[in-house]
C-alpha cells in the first residue's frame, strides 16, 4: 500500500474532524450569545415596565 496516499488520507480525516468541531463550538457560542441577548432584553423591558408603573403611580398620587 502506498504509505503517501495514507497519509494524505489521515491528514484530510483529522482536517474534517477539526473543522467539524470548530463548527460545532462556532454554533454553541452563537447560541450563547443569543440567549445573552435575550436576557439583556427581557431585563431592558422588565426595567422600562416598572418605571411606567411608577410614572403611573405618581400622576395618580398627584392627582388625588
């Protein structure tokens, strides 16, 4: 057997699994990010939801 050709074989095996993994780590971090995202934004509106209830509250307190 030709010990070249194997070799080219194994390196372009190990290439696919490196890329493969990288791919995978690629699309954790991406869904890492996103569900950071969505807590900043959840945390932004929560936020803006109790400064309309207290901007509510005190035209109702200055209106009694």
């Amino acid at each position: 057997m030709d010990w070249e050709f194997m070799k080219q074989v194994n390196d372009h095996q190990i290439e696919k699994e490196i890329n493969h993994e990288m791919d995978r780590q690629a699309k954790i971090k991406k869904r890492e990010l996103e569900h950071t995202e969505r807590e900043e934004l959840i945390d932004g509106l929560i936020f803006a939801t109790i400064v309309l209830l207290l901007v509510i509250a005190g035209g109702f307190i200055n209106a009694i």
